[in-house]
C-alpha cells in the first residue's frame, strides 16, 4: 500500500504511487471535522499570509485560513466567469479603492455579471475587511463571479452572483532597480476581454512564463498592427529622447488605474520644466525601442524601470532620472497624497 508524501515531496515533482506503478491509496473524509483537523495541521504553526477573507457565501469576514474556500461550482472556478480588482494598503489607508471599484463595476457589466451589492456596500465591506486583518501594508484583492450552481456552459443555474474579497499581508517598496523584458510570441486578448479585468489570465500567465525562461522579468504585448499594448499585468510607459512622457492608448488594452494617475500626475513634471509633456499616442516598436527611458506601471510598482528589452538596452541601460522621478510622484501620492484618494482604515 503506498503511503501519502507530505506536500514537500509533492512540490519536489514525485507523484506518489503512481510514477513507479504502485497503488496509490486516496485518502477518504468521512466527516467534516476530520478533514477540519487535516487542513488544521496543514496551518498549524504557520504564519498566515492571508489574515482575513470576506465571502457572500459565508456571509461574513473569515479569519481562519481553513476556510478559506471558494465552492468548486462557482461559474468563475470552471469557467472563468468572473471580474476581480485589486487596491493597495499602504501604511493603514486603502490607497483609490473607489477608483478601483469603479472599475470593477465597469468590468462586471461586460461580464454580464450584475453585483448583489451597490458600490457603497461593497466599499463598505472592503474596508471592514482590511480591518479586521489588521494588516497594516499589503493587496486587497477582490472578484465577482456568477456564483456557484453548477458545472454548465451557461450560469441560469447559479442562483445569485458571489463576491469574495482577501487581504494578502505583503511588503513592497519602490522599484529602484532596473529590470529586462522581451517581447511576447503569446497572443494578446481581443480588446473586449482586454478592456475588462477577468480572471481569463492564462494568456498573461503565459507571458510571464515566457519571459522567465529566457531570463527576463516580463513581457510586453504588441498588437495586430504593430504597436505597443502592455505587460502582462502592468501598463508600460515611455520617456521620448525628446522628453515626452508617451503612453499607449487604452481602446484596445486595460486603463490601469496607476497608468491613469500617472498621467495625473506627470504634469508636475512638465510645469518644472523636466518633461516637455504628457499624452497617450500609438507607439511603434522601432520608437518604443528608441525611447530614452521606459517603465512599467502598476499599483504595487508604482513603476518599474525597464533597461533591456530583448537584449537591446534601452537608452544608455540604465535607470533613468525621469523614471525615478515619476515613481517619486507616485509613491509620494500613495503614502500622503489626497485624502479622496486614500481611505483610512478603522483598525480597533
């Protein structure tokens, strides 16, 4: 009879019992507090790295990483059908949650999937949440989906819309240092999918992937017609040797919240005199890749500075001064910026 391995053997890539021809005995619960006790001992003595789940399953905040389940049904576990959004908690504030969360609305309309809940609530909820985690600095990350029912194509047979939202304890700072990319082979979303943030991300992960195996960061996406898209999951920013700041257009590709704020920003640079302006524009790969300086951005960047791509630096190769300064402009709006910007969480 073969013996179950602990999930270090499994992580290792042994498969047991089964790669030898041996039988491979599964193990059977046949109580709900046995296998309480079974995911108990998988958490006992860890530290937990998600302090608190909201579920509208539960109907309440869960504060024991045991239970922290989705239904296997839900329409967005098997068939993708469901949006999501993140904000960050930086220093006890949610930095834009309502800016956020406007979005997420937005990619739940295209989704086809109507929200139980009104955007106040779910605001409401968010913050209860982050909270209750007590967690001071980390992502708050929260989905909508069709809820469960069943394992059919269509969700008639899912009774009502599900929202779960997770505070994920995670220490960031600036990106100081920069990174390399390539150009993705993996074919970008259709703008219908791209414009709305769902879990459908087998695509970005392939991206990631891809670039890992070849020694780089991430990827950036170039579109049919030849210009420059995204990151997998980050917008990519440009500074010109003319010292344009250049972002791609968002019709066909994800409007990043921290893109969007980006460009809020940056005109602090033009009225000094460091930038000479500011837009969104198609981008070509030969003028991308003649840029003097480029970037990712995103929330937990805010930017990353990007110095080789596809083996080629990018301007001189090194992290430019105004990269730095546009992630100062950021960082600086996240950790003190406006207070209808950052909303104070009600630790007890």
């Amino acid at each position: 009879m073969a013996t179950l391995k602990s999930s270090s053997d499994r992580n290792s890539g042994a498969v047991p019992g089964v790669q030898n021809g041996e039988d491979f005995k599964v193990q059977v619960f046949s109580s709900s507090s046995e296998l309480l006790e079974k995911l108990h001992d998988k958490w006992s003595g860890k530290q937990k790295p998600y302090p608190a789940m909201y579920s509208s399953i539960f109907g309440g905040i869960i504060l024991d990483p045991e239970m922290m389940v989705i239904p296997i049904d839900d329409h967005m576990v098997h068939r993708g059908h469901g949006v999501f959004d993140t904000a960050i908690i930086l220093d006890g504030f949610i930095y834009e949650l309502d800016v956020h969360l406007a979005r997420f609305l937005r990619s739940a309309s295209k989704a086809k999937i109507t929200s139980s809940f009104s955007q106040s609530t779910l605001r409401s909820i968010l913050i209860q949440l982050a909270a209750a985690s007590l967690c001071r600095k980390g992502t708050l990350r929260y989905w909508l989906s069709a809820g469960p029912g069943d394992f059919l194509l269509s969700p008639a047979g899912c009774p009502a819309p599900a929202f779960y939202a997770v505070v994920i304890d995670e220490d960031f700072s600036q990106c100081k240092e920069g990174v390399k990319v390539i150009t993705s082979t993996i074919p970008m979303k259709s703008p219908l999918f791209a414009t709305m943030k769902n879990v459908n991300y087998l695509p970005n992960v392939l991206s990631k992937m891809e670039a890992e195996e070849k020694g780089a960061f991430a990827s950036i996406w170039v579109d049919d017609e030849g210009h420059i898209a995204e990151g997998p999951n980050v917008n990519v920013a440009f500074i010109t040797p003319e010292k344009e700041l250049v972002l791609p257009f968002f019709d066909s590709i994800l409007s990043g919240c921290t893109a969007m704020r980006l460009l809020e920003l940056a005109p602090k640079l033009v009225e000094l005199g460091h930038l000479k302006s500011v837009k969104t524009a198609n981008l070509t790969m030969e003028e991308a890749k003649g840029a003097s300086e480029m970037m990712y951005v995103g929330s937990t960047l805010p930017i990353l500075p990007i110095i080789v791509w596809d083996d080629k630096p990018i301007g001189d190769g090194n992290v430019g001064k105004l990269t730095m300064e546009l992630s100062d402009l950021l960082w600086e709006d996240m950790v003190a910026g406006p207070e209808t910007l950052r909303v104070p969480v009600p630790y007890a």
